[in-house]
C-alpha cells in the first residue's frame, strides 16, 4: 500500500508500479475532477499542484510523489466557499465548455501562490501550457488578475 | 470573500436579459464537480475499442474474431455481420445518395482508421490486447488521397460516384458571362484553405448500456446534437425512438465534430448488449480524434469576377472542390454554405460558382465552426480586396458600395430583414482608426485590412423542419426548471435560455435550474449548430414561459375577476397593465394557483420552427434562416520582414448580433472564434501522408493558439434588435471565425505589399512571397 496525500486528505492506495497520478486520481479515488486531452503532457488539462508547482498529473508516477501534499481542483474550494480564483473565473466569464478549466485553475492558483500581482507577461507564460479551444485566454488572464488582487486582499486581511 | 455567486448577483438577477449573468454552470465547472460523459463510471464498467483498418483502401475478405473471443477478460466483439447493414448519414433529407457511412463497414474500407468491429473487455490493456489478435484479411486496392487527383478519370474509385464526386452543386444566376463582359476590371485568383481539426479539448466519448429486460439502450454522450443521435442510432439498431435514451453530459468543446453519431456510439450500445448489459465505455485517444472524427474540409477556390470603375460588383464566378474524406457526413451542406454565404454579403445578380465535395481515402470531413464560411471567407474577402485594389479604390469604399442592406431579398430569395452590416463597418473602422492608418503605415511594415462576414440562425439542412422545444415548469414553492433538448455545448446556452425563460416569466434568474439534452425528459432540439440555438432554441423557452405566465394569469384573473389580458408579471410582480399599478406578488399569485379551489400545475410548453423555405439544391434559391447576423472584423499586423513573422497588433470585431442576451457570454463567443481564426490563419494545417493518415494528428505537432501571443481584441456589439429573435436577439457563434484569415491576409498586403493564397501563413511563405515580390521589382528596373 501506498500512501498519497490528497488535498491533504489520506489515501491507501495498492499500487503496482506504472500507474500516472492521472489514472489513480480519476479511476481509483474517484476524484474526476481532474481531466485529461491528449495524455501526453501537451495540454495541460491534467495540471496539479504539488508542492506548490504546477505539474501535469498524466506524465507523473502516482507511486513517485507518495507522500507529497498534492492539490487537486477537488481541494479548492473550503466546503461551499469558492477559492477566489474560482469565483473570479465565473465573474469574468472565463468560462466555457470547462474542460480545460480545472488545469488552467491549477496552473493559476501556483503562479498567484508564489506571485499575487503577476504582469500579463508572467501570467500568459504560466498558462502557456494549458490549451484553451473555447475562450480564446482574454477573459482567463482577466481571472487570473482580480484573483491576484482578491488573494492579496485576504492575506493582509 | 465569503459571499457565493448567488447571493453576490441577487439583486441583479431580476429582468436578467441583457445582463452578464453568470453561468448556470458556472459553480460545477470552476469546482471540477460537473460531469462529462469522459467522467461517467459505473460499477462493473467494460472498455471498449474499435477495430480499425490499417489501410486507405481495402476490400474485407475475412473477419475472424474467435482468438479475441477466447482471451480471459473479453466479454463482447462484434462486426458488420451483427449488426443490420444500415447506412447512416447526415444530408439524407436534401441528398439521400450521400447516405454512405455503415455503423461497422462489411465490404470495404475507404480510409486508415475506418471502423470494422469493435470490442469490449474488463479493462483497456485487454480491450487492446484482442484488437491484436481480431485477423483480417484485406485485399489492398489503391487509393488516393489528393481530391484533383481523385477526380481524374481512373482513379481508384472509392464509392459508386463518378470520378469520385459525391456531389456537384451549380449555383447560377443571371448570364454572369454577358455581364462580365461589361466590368472595367476583371481578376481570376486561386486560393486554398486546408483542413483543420476541431479539437476538442474532451475527446469523443460515450458510454452505452442495454436494458435487457425492457431492451432499451442508454447511451451518455459528448454530444452537440443529441436528438440526432438517437435518430441515428434508432435507426442502424432498428429501434424505436422512444427506446433509445441519449443523455447528454457536460460537453468539452464541439465545434461541429460532435454533431453526428459515430461508429463508436453505435459500438457502445450494441457491445453492451452483447455483454449481457454491462455498460461499455469507450473513450477516444487523441490519436483517435485526429483520425476518426471528423474535420473540416481542405478547399481549392477559385474566383473570378468583374467590376466597374465606380466599384459596382457586376458578376462572380468560381468553382470550389473540396477534400470529402472517405465519406459524406454533411459534407454537401458544407460546400452549399461555402458558395451561397456570399449572397447575404453583396448584392450580386451575376453569379455562377460550382462546388465539387470529391471523395478521398482521407479522414471523413464534416461540419467545423464556420461550415464552409471560413474556407470561403478566406478566399472571397481576399479576393475583394485585390478587385478593390484593381480599381484603385479603398477596400471599405468597396465593399460599402456592394454590401447587402436592411430589408432586402437576395438573389437567391433569402429575405434580409434587419442587417446591421454597414454599422458594423462604420463602428470597426471608426474604432480602429481605418482612415488614418490603411496604406500609411507601410514604413514601419504595419498594416490594417478589413474583412465582413455574415452567418444564418439554422438552415434546415438535416430534416424538413428545424424545431426546438421548450418547457418551463414553475414549482409550488416559485422555483422554475427549464427544459430544453438544446445542448449546450459550452458556449452558454443553458444559461442564456434560462435568462430568456425568467425575463418572459418575469421572475428572477436565481430562481431556475435548467435540464437539457435528455431525449427521454427533454423535447426535441434539432442541436447546437449553424448559430441557432439562441434564437430557435430561444424562441420555443419564450413560448414556453409565455404559456407557464398565462396559466398563473388565468388564476389571478379569475380571482379578481378581470381579464387576463389586464395583466402581466414583470420584475417578480405581477402588475396592472393598463394602471401599471402592483396587484400582487409572483410568489402570491403561485400560491393562489396551486391552491385547492385552482389546483393547477404550472407547465408552460413552446415549440418553434422558424418560417423558412429550405434551399432547393437545383437552383439555390431559398430563404434558410429566420434572421441574419453581420460583421465587420479588422486587423492590424507588424510584419518582421527579416525572419517573416507577423505580429497582431489587434484584432476588432464589430457584430450585428441583434440583441445581446448575456454580453459577457457574446463577447466571449466573439474572442473564442476571433482565437480559433487566428490558429486557422498562422497555424492549423491538418495534412495527411501518402496513405490518408494524419501526418500531425496529435496536439505537439498540431498546433493550436495558446496563451503567449494572445493579440488585444475589442468586439463592438452592434443591436439591431430582430423583431423575430427572442427579446431581439440573432445567434452569433460562428460568423466572427469567417474573415479573420482575410482580415490579416488583407493587412499584410497593405503592410508589405505581399499576398498569401494559401493558408496557413507562416513565416517561410512570407519571406519567400517578400523575396518574389523584391525579384520583380528589380526585373522592372
């Protein structure tokens, strides 16, 4: 058994070895969330965050980060209250289809974790590799900048 | 910090059009908690895996799938001969000889990739363990893959058609010869815009479960049409319609490639009945989606017409051959709206253009965001420019003296009703100052160009009617479902819908939940594609809330004994018409109408199909839509002359969208399309190798806009409030990717003098165009 902490709950997981974080994410803990477009680390849908760094969970041994605080989209949000970064991707309309919104979540919340007040430069190279089909990003980096300001707001508050 | 989306927005939700309210979805998107058919799971799961060809072109002599059978874990495989050798397709109303697609083929293959059998095991490395051990055996026939060269005489012949030409479409009127013999100037240009993927971000997915008992089917899909799939479905599994059961999930991304049923979504359904109902998901690699979707079709244009001195457009004339693929899908429709977009555009009388859709042993091209309009708005819009520049006269000039107007009937009898076209050109070249920068900026290698576009709200193409059906069903406690069969496919729709049905039931937006797509509970939606679902799909939701108010009106009538017509609910009150006085509350006159002396349930219903006549194929006349949206679309570019790059320095849009349901929304309709055009212009080439398979069918070598180098974009939203939209509005999904590749083609022009023909532009046709063009200016000298 292996032991994965997840949006810093605890999981035993029987891992035979191969398995991407990916896989075990959706098909043994049920935690969907998390999608995938191409499985080959292009995309950037199947983004997490693992110790504090964006990561793509599909190119990831799930057996290599046992015991590493991985955050997934599902750990977000404090039981009904939004992350501002999701209340902000809803306010600007950043929103779509969403497939690619929960990698692109994660790939902000790194960035504005490290950095609250991002230059539209930084942000379009942190989000460079989450594909967007949809949206066409203006409306993303909008998010990604009132998140900036609302995080930045509540740690000094 | 602590206030949720709803509360925040409360006072605002009431009288939402009009407004940005956000998405009904929005919580469950931004959450990961909303489901897609990618993420639907069910205890005891099967995997399911088509068996594909490996060759372009095939004869199947033998299928012999015993050893698969045999392999521990494998719990179903079928073939042609399981199944009843129906042919499906999606232009079988207008062009029944293009039904040509079989759930699983039986006699041959027409491309690499085509679906022959599928199979179902307990997990996938057993699913594609049996996919090894299924023996075919083929006899190779040759095949080809170029569409001129498919349409000499004897080439492999991949269907029944001569010279593999599934469909030829004349569209003539007037004596364009004669006239053109009048114009002052006359040009002939060839342009090509090649195929290009969808990319759907969630790849094609379904999961299907067989009722044994009852022998009906389920089938969870990533469908933008999931009513057509049923049809589709019913009938290559000889059901009833009412025994098949398409819900649709969540959709990541559609963009036309998941309008039809696939060989996959029959697969599902007949593998789980194989497997004694044990529900069989399969999920597409991307792989997969590059090579057996669908795609957009590569087109050769060619285009020659004639103007006056003073700029009057006096004939066109023009052949179109486009790259079909191996089947038709809704190939035909596409090349019918890749010529005829042009008449909503320009008063023409002369016109006489023939499109050819030529079978190839290709991907199997369809619908892709634009339907053809793309492809022709490359060519066309270039194409204007260069007659423009021929005459010596501006390119907006131009096109101001040729553009259709309000109230017009076009050649080919579509009735433009409001048209909010020039405004449009007014508002873009006003905004980014056309007049002080087109061919004055040559210096500093900038340049503008200009590009318009119109598109239809539904098109009657796939059946003789086109109808949405809506159902507002207010609860005793005031809250309200909407239900609609239209699939919102992540552009919004359930959410603009559920706007429309408060604004007309006159409550607020934070009363209602909406259900769509689900073609046991919801009503019939012909589907989300040609930008119809927010005024047909729209218009049906008014009728439906108008139905579900009258039947709470009737009530309060009654009770104070005054006619119904006295009032209305607007604002969460029901008021006095005539004295605009406040007669009681929403909530108050619910009350009365679920209590014991009324009773009533409130159930509103409303079905629209707009008054349209369906095009006649024979001579191209018809009026398709029952409205028309417009725009005008600019672009400014900095060519690097030294490694070829083009820089966008911005885009404008500027759209007749009729009225604006939910602006945010529209706006970033506009932005998504504007981005989809500029991976169209500088990079989206999906091409094949000398056997038809893709040669970049993966996202590291087809490459899609990201977020580095995303231009400014302004979108200006033009109103011109459409008496027959719902509250006004026009659909607006599509039109603003049509002249996008023409804006920048136009405004590299006007920067470096240099003209691209050929999509994509990249940096190595540029240089070599800048190189041609320096060559010829020192042979003048």
């Amino acid at each position: 058994m292996s032991k994965l902490i997840i949006n810093k709950r605890e999981y035993n997981v029987d891992l035979k070895g191969h398995e991407t974080l990916l896989e075990v994410l959706r098909d043994n803990l049920s935690l969907t969330g998390t999608k995938t477009a191409c499985e080959e680390s292009e995309c950037g849908t199947c983004t997490v965050i693992i110790n504090g760094k964006a990561i793509l969970s599909c190119i990831t041994l799930a057996s290599a980060v046992e015991g590493e605080e991985v955050t997934t989209i599902e750990g977000l949000a404090n039981g009904d209250e939004l992350h501002p970064i999701q209340h902000t991707f809803i306010d600007c309309g950043a929103v779509q289809c969403g497939f690619c919104i929960p990698g692109m979540i994660m790939s902000s919340k790194a960035l504005l974790d490290q950095n609250p007040e991002p230059t539209q430069e930084e942000i379009e190279y942190a989000l460079d590799g989450n594909i967007c089909r949809c949206a066409g990003y203006l409306k993303i980096f909008d998010a990604v900048k009132e998140a900036g300001k609302m995080m930045k707001h509540d740690h000094h508050r | 910090m602590t206030t949720t989306v709803r509360q925040k927005f409360n006072k605002e939700y009431i009288n939402p059009v009009g407004k940005s309210m956000p998405r009904i979805d929005g919580r469950g998107i931004v959450t990961g908690q909303i489901k897609y058919a990618f993420d639907v799971n069910f205890p005891n799961m099967l995997v399911g895996k088509m068996i594909r060809s490996p060759h372009a072109h095939a004869k199947i002599i033998s299928i012999d799938t015993s050893k698969a059978e045999a392999l521990p874990g494998v719990r179903a495989v079928i073939t042609a001969k399981d199944t009843s050798n129906i042919k499906f397709g999606s232009n079988e109303y207008f062009f029944p000889h293009t039904v040509d697609q079989m759930a699983l083929e039986s006699e041959k293959v027409r491309y690499i990739g085509d679906e022959i059998g599928a199979v179902a095991a307990v997990d996938e490395e057993t699913a594609l363990k049996a996919l090894e051990l299924i023996d075919v055996q083929y006899e190779v026939l040759p095949s080809v893959v170029d569409p001129l060269e498919a349409m000499k005489p004897g080439a492999p012949s991949i269907h029944e058609s001569l010279n593999n030409i599934a469909v030829i479409l004349p569209v003539n009127f007037g004596n364009p010869e004669r006239a053109l013999k009048e114009a002052d100037y006359i040009r002939e240009d060839f342009f090509y815009a090649p195929a290009a993927h969808m990319a759907a971000l969630e790849p094609h997915v379904c999961v299907g479960q067989w009722e044994t008992f009852s022998n009906k089917v389920t089938l969870w899909a990533s469908s933008q049409a999931p009513f057509k799939c049923r049809e589709a479905l019913a009938k290559t599994l000889k059901m009833d319609l009412n025994d098949v059961r398409v819900i649709k999930m969540a959709v990541g991304g559609g963009f036309g490639g998941k309008l039809e049923m696939l060989p996959m979504d029959f697969s599902a359904c007949l593998l789980s009945k194989k497997a004694g109902g044990l529900p069989v998901k399969i999920c597409y690699s991307r792989e997969e989606e590059f090579l057996a979707s669908r795609r957009k079709h590569g087109m050769h244009y060619r285009i020659k017409s004639g103007v006056k001195k003073d700029g009057t457009l006096v004939a066109i004339t023009g052949e179109v051959i486009a790259d079909g693929g191996a089947y038709c899908s809704y190939g035909p429709t596409v090349i019918a709206a890749a010529i005829m977009r042009i008449f909503m555009l320009y008063k023409i009388q002369h016109f006489r253009v023939t499109g050819y859709r030529v079978y190839t042993n290709t991907p199997i091209s369809g619908a892709m965001r634009g339907f053809g309009g793309v492809q022709a708005g490359f060519a066309i819009e270039s194409h204007m420019d260069m007659l423009a520049e021929g005459i010596g006269m501006d390119p907006v000039e131009f096109r101001l003296k040729n553009i259709t107007t309000p109230n017009m009937v076009t050649i080919n009898k579509m009735v433009l009703t409001t048209n909010g076209l020039k405004e449009c050109i007014d508002k873009a070249i006003t905004s980014a100052q056309w007049n002080k920068k087109h061919g004055k900026q040559k210096h500093l290698s900038r340049g503008i160009g200009i590009g318009i576009a119109a598109d239809v709200m539904g098109s009657k193409m796939y059946k003789s009617h086109e109808s949405a059906g809506s159902i507002v069903k207010v609860e005793e406690d005031g809250s309200v479902y909407l239900f609609t069969g239209a699939a919102d496919t992540g552009q919004g729709s359930n959410t603009a819908l559920s706007q429309i049905a408060c604004q007309e039931l006159g409550v607020s937006y934070s009363r209602i939940k909406c259900k769509s797509g689900d073609t046991e509970i919801t009503p019939f939606d012909t589907g989300s594609f040609a930008s119809r679902v927010t005024f047909i799909s729209g218009n049906a939701t008014v009728l439906a809330a108008r139905d579900a108010k009258k039947q709470i009106l009737e009530v309060v009538a009654q009770e104070l004994k005054l006619a119904i017509d006295d009032f209305d609910i607007i604002g969460e009150e029901v008021i006095n018409k005539k004295t605009k006085a406040h007669v009681m509350t929403f909530d108050k006159a619910l009350e009365l109408a679920y209590s014991f002396n009324y009773g009533q349930q409130i159930i509103g219903r409303g079905s629209y199909n707009p008054k349209t006549t369906p095009i006649d194929f024979r001579t191209g006349e018809g009026n398709v839509s029952g409205s028309y949206g417009f725009e005008a679309q600019i672009a400014e570019v900095e060519v690097n002359k030294e490694n070829g790059e083009v820089k966008i320095l911005k885009l404008w849009d500027a759209h007749d969208i009729g009225k604006a349901i939910n602006p945010q929304s529209a706006e970033g309709q506009i932005e998504g399309s504007l981005a989809m055009g500029l991976g169209y212009t500088f990079m989206e080439n999906l091409h094949f190798d000398k056997k038809g398979r893709p040669a970049n069918g993966n996202f590291a070598n087809y490459r899609l806009p990201r977020s580095i180098g995303t231009p400014p974009m302004e979108t200006i939203m033009v109103e011109t409030n459409d008496p027959e939209g719902p509250f006004g509005a026009k659909g607006m999904g599509e039109a603003a990717l049509l002249p996008t590749a023409a804006a920048i083609a136009n405004a590299i022009y006007d920067a470096v003098g240099i003209r691209i023909k050929e999509l994509p532009i990249t940096p190595e046709k540029i240089i070599k165009a800048l190189k041609e063009k320096e060559d010829q200016e020192k042979n003048k000298i």
